[in-house]
C-alpha cells in the first residue's frame, strides 16, 4: 500500500490564495498515518481532494494498493427516521454482524442503539457514525475529527482497538490532539501555510499499539519534531 | 393546538364583530349598511345549518383539492430537485407560472370544464399547488450533506433515499407548507363557487353578496372560520405528531 | 352645510370610519357624488351625457359620477357618506327599507325591466307563461331574475322545480352551446350583443319579455337619502331636473350622435356599431313612447314589487314603498 502526492495544488475557485501549495509526501502500508497541522492549512480539503482523487485526474497524487477510499468527518449525522441500531443493520454486510457487535462494544453504544440519532451526545453521534464507515469495503479511510467530542480514555480504546481489528487498511487521521497523533499515528503529515514556504514534512510517530508502552522521552522528541515542522 | 386554534378565531371574529357593531352605533347606521347583533343572531339560527353543509362541501372539495396538490407538487419537486437542464426548466416554468393569478384564469377553466365539481376542484389545487411546489422543490434541491455523504460515499444513493432523507430533514417546513396551504385550499375553492360554482360556502356568499345580506355573510365567514380553524388544528396536532416521531431536531433543541 | 365623509378600510373587507355630512360649496359651484348602479356603458347614456355636455356645470353642481359594479351599493354610500345620489333596483331599494335604511326614490329610469331572457325561436314559443314547463333556463340564485321567474312560475301554477334551471355565470356558453333554452341578459347591453352574435351565425332570438305577462318588476332608479330629500330639497330638485333634462336629450334620437360620441369615451371596448343598438334598446326601455316622461315613477309597479318580495320572504315585514317615492313635483 502507498500513497503518493507529487506537487500538489489547490486554491478554491476564484480566489488567488493558495490553500495547499506544492504538497509532496509518500506513506507506505497499511496502519494509522496522520496529517497534522494547525487550523485553516488545508488538511479537510487536502482530505477531500484525496478521496475523489480518481474523478480529477489531474491531480498528481498517485496510489498503488488502495482501492476504496472512504472519508468520513465530524458532525455526519444518520438519518431521523429510525434508530441508529436499525440504521447500522441496514448498511453492514451480511458477514460482518459480528464485527459490528465487536464495534458497538468497544465503542460503547450498546445502550443507546435503540435510540434516534438525534437523541445522542455529540461524542455518541461522532463514534455511531465511525463505526459505519468502519463496517464498509475501504483500503483506506480518511478520519476527519471523526472522534471529536469523545473522552480521551475511550479515545485511546477506540484507536488502538481499530488499529488492531484492521490492521491491514490504511488510515489517515486528521485530528488537531498533538499528543494523540504523535502516540498512535505512523507517519504524520505536518501541513504548513503556504504563505510559510516551508514545505509540509512527514515526521514518524510512535505508532504505538497499546497503552501502558508510554515512553515519555520518544514521545517528547516526536512532538517537538512536529511542532518544529510548521 | 385545536382547540388554541379554534378559541384564537372566536377571538378574532368577536373583535371584528365588535369594531363593526361599534362603527355601526357611532355612525347609527342602519342594518342594511352592518346589521346589528339581533339581526346577525337570526340569520345566524335561521341559516346555520345550511351554511354548515356548504362549508362542508366546499372543506370536501378544497381536502381534496390540497390532496391532489400535495400530490402534484411532490411529483413535479421530486422531478425538478436535480440541477439538471430539465430540473431547472421545471423550477423556472413553476416560478413564473406561480406568477399568474389562478383567479384570472378561472374564467377559462369554467368554459371549459363548466361550474361544476371539476372545476372548483380544479381552482382550489391549483391556487394551494404553486406556494407547496415553491416549498418541496426548495426542499428537494438542498443536498443535505452531512446526512447525504455517506450514502454516496458508499454507492448506497438511490433516489428514493435521496427524498426520504431530504423530506424528513425538513419535516417541520414541509408540515408547516402542508397545513398553510389548507387554508389556501379553501380559499381557492371558495374563490372559484364565488365566480361560478354551482354549490359550495362562496356560491352562498355570492347569494347573499347579491341581497346586499351581510348578516349571512358574517354568518357564512364565521362557519368558515370554524371549520377551516378545526381543519388546520388537526392538520397542526398531526403534522406535530409527525415532527415528535420523526423529526431530526437534536435533543438541545427540546429543552 | 354640514357633510359626512366615511374615511378608511375595515379589516380589508368591510369599510369605516367617518364624519359626517353632504355636499361641499365651493365658489358658485356645489359638489356632489353620484354613484352608478353599473360600469359606463350604454344603459347609463344618460348620465354620462350629463356629465359630458355640461348640464351639471351649467346649473351650477360639480358632479362626480361614479362607476358601479356588483360590489358598490349605493344606497349603503348614500348612508355611509360617500354618495349624495346614487341609482339602485328597485330590489335594492326595497331590502334596504326593510333593514332602517333611510332611502327615497326620485325617479324611475327604466320604465320596462331590462331583464329579460333571449331565446332562440326557432326552440321554443311563449305565448303563455304555462310555455315554461320543463324549459331549460338559465338564472342567477340570489339575483332578480330568480326572483322575477318564481313569480312568472307562480302565476303559471309552476316552481323551479318544474322546470330545468341552470345557474347563471358570467358567461354565455350554456346559451351558446345550446345547453339552456332561456338565458338571463340585460336586454340593451348583452342582450344586444348575444342576439348580434347569433344574427351572424343564422339564427335569430327573441326576449322574454317578464312585463308582458304581467310581472312588472322594477328596474334602476334614482335614490338619495330621506335626510337629504328632507333638508335640501332645493339641491335634489336641481339635480334631479338637471339629470332628467340629460336623459331626456340623451334619449332624443336626433343627439343619437352626440350621445354615442359621448358613451365612446367612456366605454371604449364596446363596437360603435353594438353601441347604436344598444342605444336604441336603451331607448325602448327608458322612453318606451314618445310622450313618456323620462323618470316617470310607476307606482303601481313599485307596490306588485314589494309584493313579489314580500311573498317571497325576501324581505321580512311591508315596507311601504311607495311612501318613500318622490318625483320632481314633490320638490
């Protein structure tokens, strides 16, 4: 699995600002990569770009080994009209009932999938929504904030419970947490402002793969390298 | 929400019937010009009932009216909802057409269809289809993203779907749009007996319009008050009962 | 002189909100309102000739004439302040005099009922009122003609029930079509122009005329309010006679010319052609003989009128008509 950018662009239609500005990385293989950098850098729509990648194809970003790209963000929300556990049944594949009872547990829905999407916290909708995407065909996807309003500990649960359950897909975590990204996440982009010209860098985190592997010094290092990035 | 509707128009009417009383005593008019509370009581005993079966012919035919309009302005939203060639010619023909006033064309629809049934029934979908077509198609063609991503996101779209989620997204416009143009739909087909129906409240208003008899007319506005009042309270309490069970409104906005 | 003037509308519906009064003098010059029963057309020759000829100005009255139609009344504008004279039907007349309203009648345009009913006569003849069973006529609920009919009926031993009655619209085509036998028109205005249309298609029409067989239902007249037929009789008068002068001119075949030019202006969609017609019926029913006095008050018609209604339940007690009819001389 990789995924290549090689010079890219963008700037919305009709205005001359430039929201990403000659963007090159490379990540390899499957695991929890990131993308990091402060508010307004471009990542939502550097997370956009990729996911309809194939419809452009004039965007230099190259992949081998992804199929489906998938991209799911904070404030999605499930249809009113039933409860979000008949809304999970309906969208998850025959053969993964069992993955998604595995889901509903480690995230922590089970007392609510009886109840309206509209009737959850803000942190319930964010993992009800996750678990959807999680429970579809993807070789990659792409997690905008997608834990956003969940509590730290549950937090740590679910990332290093999806790192292990699917292990062998590709993800990109775009979350503004330092330490977070820095702990779990393989390589993180780190984007810049263009206006910065200091190009985007991809700094190795600690990936780690469970909790009590704290190692305060590395993960020091890594944050530093991160913020020393933009 | 019935009966707030109903006490809210017994309060309108009495103020309006009291203004008038008030005028027709400051003025000492007679009770040919506005009559006074004895006359307006006796026509209202001696012609109630009658009144009361044509308010209910003509509510008949404007529910009907609404049904088919209701029906209609789905069909031609659901249609017109994508930024399609045809989808905009849909909007723009409905914008200028909602343009023409329905009034100008019933002399039209009565030659052709003559002052019976099919007519008033004609008029009134007609003159509540136009602001309910505005309303569905506004609905239909606003993606609601956050809800919609997903589905596309995975090839799950269909076009159903895609007006289910739009519909219950706006459940409470679109309930509101429903109930609103009940009164439009009475309006209409009191409008259309009034030109030249054969039966129905407006045809009785006409009656009374021609013996210059406005204790009948008030007697006739306030029966179609009432009825039209009922009417939309249920058309209320249902479409709350909707919103209740199916609305999207977050729990934040219960409070 | 003291004036009322009712200002302002009610609730979009009905009107209010007044003071009170009547005519206003300004310089020599007295000003009046005058409302119509109809819009300007050939039936009211007379008093667009008035005002288009300068009778009102030359004695003296600035006068408004208004435009009617089935929405104004003007015995409710007499009342309200708005009208100092005004032209009703006699139906009008009556039910308002039922009601308190304080109305005197001072002339008597019409001496025959411009409603009548066309026919084809080739369908069907009338000499007899009994003809009428099981036709299929054309009447307006609520309106004169009902009223003029049930009675017609009444006097054949007949109801609406034995007969086939379609509601009258504002259209001809149940006519046209063929759908009805008798349909209601105003004899000068639409009856002239139906019977043209037909003439060009081949087939000729009569009326049914409702006096011939002796139901003499009142038609437009003159009206102004007790109060002011009591406390400016000099004004009514003048008015009246200056108004009666103008029909009478209108009404002399030699000012046909003067009147039709006149009518022109104000009714500018109707045919030259359709309007002389329309003059000569317009003729035949307000100076049906030449030595008919233009405005002449038939008593007799008023009092078989407040009968029919009487009879009818059209109005709830005897109003006395003819003790609220007023001509010239009385002034």
């Amino acid at each position: 699995m990789r995924l290549e950018c090689s010079g890219l662009n963008f700037a919305y239609p009709e205005s001359e600002t430039m929201v990403i500005q000659d963007l090159r990385f490379a990540m390899d293989g499957p695991g929890f990569h990131a993308v990091f950098g402060p508010s307004g850098v471009g990542k939502t729509s550097f997370a956009k770009l990729l996911a309809n990648y194939r419809s452009r194809p004039e965007l230099p970003i190259q992949t081998s080994g992804i199929g489906t790209i998938l991209y799911t963000y904070n404030l999605e929300r499930l249809p009113a009209w039933s409860s979000t556990g008949r809304h999970l049944d309906r969208v998850c594949p025959a053969d993964r009932q069992d993955l998604k009872k595995a889901l509903i547990d480690i995230f922590q829905l089970g007392p609510v999938v009886g109840a309206r999407f509209s009737q959850l916290s803000m942190g319930q909708q964010n993992r009800m929504n996750l678990i959807r995407y999680l429970l579809q065909d993807f070789d990659l996807l792409i997690l905008d904030e997608s834990l956003a309003n969940v509590d730290e500990k549950l937090r740590q649960t679910i990332l290093l419970a999806v790192k292990e359950l699917f292990s062998h897909k590709m993800f990109l975590y775009i979350s503004h947490n330092l330490m977070e990204v820095a702990r779990f996440c393989k390589d993180i982009l780190v984007l810049t402002q263009p206006s910065r010209k200091k190009p985007s860098k991809i700094v190795s985190g600690q990936d780690d793969t469970s909790i009590p592997v704290l190692e305060k010094p590395s993960l020091d290092r890594v944050m530093l390298e991160v913020m020393n990035a933009f | 929400m019935l009966f707030r509707r109903i006490y809210q128009f017994m309060i309108v009417y009495a103020v309006f019937l009291g203004i008038l009383l008030v005028v027709k005593k400051g003025l000492s008019l007679s009770d040919y010009v506005i009559p006074g509370l004895p006359l307006i009581l006796e026509t209202a005993v001696h012609m109630s009932t009658g009144f009361f079966t044509d308010v209910m012919d003509t509510l008949s035919v404007a529910i009907l009216g609404q049904g088919i309009s209701i029906f209609l302005a789905f069909f031609v939203g659901i249609l017109g909802r994508k930024s399609s060639w045809a989808g905009s010619m849909i909007r723009v023909t409905a914008y200028n057409i909602q343009a023409y006033p329905i009034v100008a064309l019933a002399p039209i629809i009565f030659i052709l269809l003559g002052d019976g049934f099919l007519s008033r029934l004609l008029i009134a979908a007609m003159i509540c289809y136009f602001p309910l077509l505005l309303s569905v198609l506004g609905v239909m063609a606003a993606p609601v993203e956050d809800i919609e991503h997903f589905y596309i996101a995975t090839g799950r779209m269909r076009w159903q779907l895609e007006v289910k989620i739009r519909a219950f997204e706006n459940l409470s416009k679109l309930t509101t749009v429903i109930a609103g143009s009940a009164t439009l739909a009475m309006a209409g087909t009191i409008v259309a007996e009034f030109i030249a129906a054969n039966a129905g409240i407006g045809y009785s208003i006409r009656i009374a319009l021609y013996q210059s008899n406005l204790a009948a007319i008030l007697t006739a506005l306030f029966m179609i008050g009432i009825v039209i009042s009922v009417y939309q309270g249920i058309l209320e309490t249902l479409g709350e009962m909707l919103k209740a069970k199916w609305g999207s409104e977050n729990k934040g906005g219960l409070l | 002189m003291k004036h009322a003037k009712i200002l302002g509308p009610l609730l979009g519906m009905i009107f209010c909100i007044c003071i009170v009064g009547v005519p206003d003098s300004r310089a020599e010059q007295i000003s009046l309102n005058y409302r119509l029963k109809w819009l300007f057309n050939t039936s009211v020759a007379g008093d667009i000739f008035a005002m288009e000829k300068g009778f009102f100005t030359a004695a003296g009255l600035d006068v408004t004439v208004k435009e009617g139609s089935p929405e104004k009344d003007a015995i409710k504008e007499l009342e309200l302040g708005y009208a100092d004279f005004g032209v009703a039907s006699a139906d009008q007349v009556i039910r308002a005099l039922d009601k308190g309203a304080d109305v005197v009648v001072l002339a008597q345009i019409f001496q025959i009922n411009p409603m009548q009913w066309i026919y084809r006569d080739d369908q069907i003849q009338i000499t007899r009122l009994s003809d009428l069973e099981g036709c299929r006529m054309g009447i307006t609920y609520g309106g004169n003609d009902e009223t003029i009919m049930k009675t017609l009926l009444a006097k054949a031993g007949l109801t609406l029930k034995d007969v086939q009655v379609t509601g009258v619209r504002f259209d001809f085509t149940p006519f046209l079509k063929k759908q009805v036998t008798l349909w209601p028109v105003y004899r000068n205005s639409q009856g002239v122009i139906l019977a043209g249309q037909l003439a060009r298609e081949g087939e000729s029409v009569r009326f049914f005329n409702p006096a011939d067989f002796g139901v003499d239902f009142v038609a437009n007249s003159v009206v102004t309010s007790g109060k002011m037929a009591a406390g400016h009789p000099d004004l009514v008068r003048q008015f009246l006679s200056v108004l009666l002068d103008a029909w009478e001119a209108a009404m002399d075949p030699s000012n046909q010319k003067q009147v039709l030019s006149a009518v022109k202006k104000y009714d500018k969609g109707t045919q030259g052609e359709v309007q002389k017609v329309q003059l000569d019926a317009t003729r035949d029913l307000v100076k049906p003989r030449p030595d008919t006095a233009v405005g002449r008050i038939r008593r007799e018609a008023w009092a078989q009128t407040e009968a029919i209604m009487l009879e009818q339940g059209m109005i709830r007690q005897p109003v006395h008509v003819t003790s609220r009819l007023r001509d010239l001389a009385s002034f």
